[in-house]
C-alpha cells in the first residue's frame, strides 16, 4: 500500500450494511433507520350480541378477506363476515354452513378452515370455500410418514394458515403441528426430530409471520418455538417466563410477536426478546386477529371483539422514552498491521429532535473476550442463535472510543490498528428517525502537519492539538477538492435531474420551460455545439427545430420569390409567403407537433435563434385541401385512387361501371336465358 496516499473502505450498499449486526434497525437503498413499529388507538368495540341472531354464541373468530372479520357461532354453525367499514354482517346470512361445531378457526386463499367436534372427545380438520361455503376436505385420523416415523396421535389443539393457503393443526404433545396443503393432503410434522417420540406435552397454538416463519407457543409449558420457513429446520427456544399465561399468538406485518394473556397482551420481537405490553387494551385475548390496518382482540368469556387500528410509529423499547437502535459493522481491514487510521466520513441526515452517536474500535486481531470466551468478533455479528440485543449488550463492554455527536467528519484518534469497526447508535423522535446512507473509513493517517518543518512535530501534546486544528482546514479543504474532481460529473446530461439540466441549458443559450420533457432537453443540449457552428444559417435553423420535433421542418426563405420567372407561380409565392427578402416562413407537418403549447415553444426557439436583420412566420400545417392556402401534397394532403364501395350509405362516384365477373354458361350460378345464356 502507497502510504502517501489516502485509500478508503465504502459501507453504502446494501450486501455490505447486512455484514454488520442491525439491532432495532431497517435497512433499504436509503441506508438504515430506526426501525417502524405498529402502535395501536382503541376504536368503539363490537357489539356481537347486535350483529349475529338471537341466542348465537360466538365460538373464534379469524382474519377474512378483504380487511374483515369471520366470525363463528357455534348456536347455527355457521361462519359469519363482518365489515369494520361500515361495522354490519357482509353476508347476515352468513359465508359457510358448517356440518359440526368447531372450536377453532382460521382462514388463507379463500378457504375457511376449522377445528369441528365429531364426538365428545374427537375433533377434525376440515376446510370450507369461503365463496360457495362448500365443503372441501376433512381428516380426523392419525398420520404415518412414509412408514417409518412412529405413529402420532391426532389430538388437534389449534388451527392457523399461511399466505400460501397451507394449514397447521397444532396438537397437544411435543409434536406441535401437522401441516397439510389446500387439498388437505398431510404434508409434514413441525417438530423436533429428537422429540417427534415424545407423546409428553402441553397445548400448543401458533402462528406464522410474512416470510413464512413459524412461531409455536406451548400455553403450559410457556415455551414459544421459532421455526424458520414454514417449520423446517430446527427452532430457537425461548422461555416467556414464569409470570406470563399465554393463551394465543398472532403476528403483525412488521414480524412482532403479540402473546395474549389473561389480562393483558405482551409483545416480543421476531428473535423472542421481550419488547413490553400493548398499551391500547387491557383484558383478555383468545384470539388476537390481524386484518388490514385493524387489530382485533377476541374475549370468548365476555363475548367481546375489542378493535383496535393501526398507527404506525418509531420501534420503542418496554419502559423507554425514545426510539433507539444501533448498528455494529463487521471489520474494515488495512491490510497492514499497525497502521493508524486517518478519518471517519458520514453521509448522514439527522431531523430536528434525533441524533446519532458514533464510536469506533482498532485492533490488530479480531479475536476479543466476549461472553468469558475468546471470539472472533466478525463471527460472533453473525452468530445464529444468539439474540441481537444480548450481542449489543455483550459487545458494549469492548474498548469501544469515546463517542461523537452528529458527526459528519470524525477524526480517529485511536491507537493504531490493522482492523476497525464502527459503531452507531441512532436516536429517533416520536415519527422521525435519523438516516445514515454510507460511512467512508480513510486511511493511513495523513494530515496537513506533515506539510510543517518537523520541528511541530516533536512535542506529541502539541503535536496532537495541532494535527486536530488542522484537520478542520482538511475536511474543508479535501470536500472543496473532491467537488473540483467530480465537477465533470455535472456537465453530463444523461446524469443530471430535470432541474439541473434546464439552469445548464442556459449556459448554451437554449431557453427551456416546463413543457419540455427530459428526453427532449437532453437530445437538444447534445446537438448544440453543432448547432452553433451553424447558427444563423437555415441548415441550423433545421437541425434545430429536428432535434425538438423528431422532424426536419420546411423552411421558405422570401428572397426567392424574386428569381421565380412564371408570373402565375410567383404571385401565388408571394401571397402565401410575402416578397419581403428579409422574412422566411418555417412549415410544421400536422403530427410534427402535439399542440399549442409546442407551437408557442417553437415560436420562442426561432425568436431567439433567427439573425437579428430577420422575420419569421410559422405556420403548422392542417391535414385539409384548402385552394389557394397551405396545401402541399404528401405533406398534408394526400390523393388515393376512387374506390367503388357499396353500403347502405354509399354514393357511386364518377366514372365508375358495374360488371359481372361470373363465368357465362353456369347454370345454378348466375344466368339469365336471353342475357347470357342460350339453349340449344
């Protein structure tokens, strides 16, 4: 490596943010942000005993489409669909006539699926179209796989569907879910292949977040199982702790967890970490239903729908005032051990009432203590298993620098390295959250100090107090210089915005307004040095009109009306066009233009391009004939031949003549004795 020159490392794009740990971050082509959350505000409840007929009994209710409620009473069986639009039955009939009474439901793809009671002790699964309310499929027997799994038991628990319309039967044992596909063909078991023989267990429930994950929670045991894509893989486990009843789960579009309780919903993150309550209900939740942007929260006891609506907002910790969150990135090598770091750049945007706080870390190994081991720093950013707040945590003891405020330039006064990693932490406001774009790591350590006698070198105290003055010259200085170096950049019109490009056109003397488009003002500013180089003439005059209306124009110069020698000819010339030698007259096509604001346009380009001594008409020709006006054949008038075409509404036109093509002498056909045919 040259040490003479600055070199740099990039973090913008979006594989290289993903190398570092993200915690309570979002990440898209804009760089990261505090991640959203959905908060929630308490509408009027739902009144079930108004809604549904006399006597009904509200059993489980279950997203529908379209934004709505099911709603399954087990008094008539049957599956009603109510609309939080305008808070009345969809159908008052209802959507499906069930054959039994369930005692759970779910819906995906236009199917309704439910859990129904055969006999005291039996349940099954069975699938109703939410369209014809007809049945599908149903199965109420145990299942082998392939002959060699040991049997399992069917003792369904629960129901619940994914986006692909794929239904999960949970069960009550260690074996928590038989999933089966729209035809109601078993396709798996989620569970476990060390535990798939254990028959000891809990009740299980569950539920399935937007890019297919699993979550399974065991209500006795209070254990919630995180099963990657659709349940394969082995799952995460974590313990929701001893003072948590669990009684349902559900999950939003943003891949929060919400567990309902006796009194109360807790939330949790993707990863199972305990975020805080739901501030916006208190009271039981049997079923917690997601649908649109509402939130409802289903109370079988009371025979209550609480709905609640969705209002998005900046992710906050349980307890915490503010919106936070922070990333680590993996290491940035020098490739030379030793080497002292010059500066950090940060492309930043910071609104009124957040901040961002940045420290940084140089080592010449990547190998730290972290959770009393010694680890590979990178390795343990990525290591699955671990959830990213306990990485946060552990990772916040290292030798982190002192922190920086908003910086944009940060100068690293660390002790020199061979690896450094950064660290941010982002503080948001209520809605609003900081943005970083691209962090930009310089290095080695160069600095306007070595340009001094070296005589300001010798005390290192002064020595650092005057390398940091003159770093403030530096970041100026150097921005000043990249801009100079990437001015070029500028001046290319295919890489400039709208904007930009009509304050450069102003440079070359081309007068642009709003109704020009992008394509139009960069094919312009393109031909304008050849344009130039012609200006005043009527080849430059053509070429510039070409460029704005794809077409070359017509151009009629005055002056040479006079060398016309036909009289006849040259009063025709001189009426349409004038005998003024110092005027000309520029013709527009009928399709060469869209309209009057691109008349007016070009009336404006030839005032500012024609020679100063000099008139000029425009005129845009109409596809008409018009004697003694504009008319110029294959130009806006065109002669066809006469076409003798007979309908109800046809005139026969000149010199036009009826015949008869048909053959003489077929009989059957068209003959006539005496016209055309004769017998013998």
């Amino acid at each position: 490596m040259d040490r003479s020159e600055f070199h740099y490392h990039v973090i913008r794009s979006l594989p290289t943010w993903q190398e570092g740990l993200l915690h309570q971050l979002e990440l898209d082509e804009q760089g990261i942000r505090i991640q959203m959350a959905n908060d929630y505000r308490a509408d009027a409840p739902i009144r079930l005993a108004e809604l549904l007929p006399a006597g009904a009994v509200v059993a489980d209710v279950a997203e529908g489409p379209n934004g709505m409620l099911l709603l399954f009473d087990k008094t008539s069986a049957k599956v009603y669909a109510f609309n939080p639009m305008t808070m009345r039955l969809d159908r008052p009939g209802g959507i499906v006539y069930a054959l039994n009474e369930a005692v759970a439901m779910a819906y995906s793809s236009g199917i309704v699926y439910l859990l129904e009671r055969t006999s005291t002790e039996v349940l099954q699964a069975a699938a109703y179209s939410a369209i014809t309310g007809q049945p599908l499929w149903s199965t109420d027997v145990p299942v082998v796989i392939d002959g060699e799994m040991p049997l399992v038991d069917f003792l369904p628990c629960d129901i619940t569907a994914d986006s692909s319309g794929y239904c999960y039967v949970t069960l009550t044992h260690t074996v928590q879910a038989a999933r089966f596909d729209q035809g109601g063909r078993f396709v798996d078991w989620i569970a476990p292949p060390q535990q798939l023989a254990e028959q000891a267990g809990g009740r299980q429930t569950a539920a399935i977040g937007s890019d297919s994950t699993l979550y399974v929670v065991d209500t006795d045991r209070k254990q919630l199982y995180i099963y990657p894509q659709h349940g394969v893989g082995e799952p995460q486990q974590v313990e929701l702790g001893p003072l948590t009843a669990p009684r349902s789960i559900a999950v939003d579009n943003l891949n929060v967890l919400y567990i309902g309780q006796d009194s109360i919903i807790q939330l949790f993150n993707a990863e199972g970490t305990y975020i805080g309550p739901l501030t916006a209900y208190s009271g039981a939740a049997d079923r917690i239903v997601f649908s649109g942007s509402s939130m409802f929260l289903f109370d079988r006891t009371l025979q209550s729908v609480a709905y609640l609506r969705r209002e998005p907002a900046l992710f906050r910790e349980s307890g915490s005032p503010i919106s936070k969150g922070e990333y680590i990135s993996r290491s940035i090598d020098c490739t030379e051990e030793g080497l002292r770091w010059h500066k950090l750049q940060l492309d930043r945007t910071i609104p009124d009432n957040t901040l961002i706080r940045v420290s940084y870390l140089i080592a010449d190994s990547t190998t730290f203590r972290i959770d009393g081991s010694n680890q590979n720093l990178d390795d343990y950013l990525k290591k699955p298993g671990v959830r990213s707040s306990d990485k946060i945590a552990a990772l916040s003891l290292l030798p982190w620098s002192e922190t920086s405020i908003n910086p944009r330039d940060m100068l690293i006064r660390g002790e020199a390295g061979r690896y450094l990693w950064v660290r941010i932490q982002l503080y948001g406001s209520d809605k609003q959250s900081p943005v970083i774009a691209g962090i930009r790591a310089h290095f080695p350590r160069l600095s306007y100090l070595r340009y001094l006698p070296a005589v300001y070198q010798e005390d290192p105290a002064s020595k650092d107090l005057l390398e940091r003055f003159l770093s403030m010259f530096e970041t100026f200085l150097s921005e000043l210089d990249g801009q100079i170096e990437t001015s070029p950049r500028w001046l290319d019109v295919d890489a400039v915005n709208a904007e930009y490009m009509r304050w450069l056109a102003t440079w070359i003397g081309v007068l642009t307004d709003q109704g020009w488009t992008e394509s139009k003002m960069r094919r312009l500013i393109k031909g304008m040095p050849d344009i130039h180089r012609k200006r005043g003439t009527k080849e430059g005059m053509e070429r510039l009109l070409e460029l704005y209306t794809n077409e070359r124009p017509i151009i009629f110069e005055s002056c040479k009306v006079r060398s016309i020698e036909e009289s006849e000819a040259k009063n025709a010339y001189a009426a349409l066009f004038g005998d003024d030698p110092y005027r000309f007259s520029v013709l527009l096509k009928p399709r060469q233009i869209a309209g009057s604001a691109e008349l007016a346009t070009v009336k404006r380009m030839i005032a500012s391009d024609q020679p100063a001594h000099t008139g000029a008409d425009v005129v845009w020709l109409q596809p008409w004939i018009y004697l003694g006006g504009h008319t110029y054949l294959e130009v806006n008038t065109y002669l066809t031949k006469p076409l003798s075409l007979l309908y109800d509404d046809s005139v026969m036109q000149r010199d036009s003549m009826l015949e008869d093509g048909t053959p003489f002498g077929q009989l059957d056909v068209r003959s006539g004795l005496g016209a055309d045919t004769r017998l013998l």
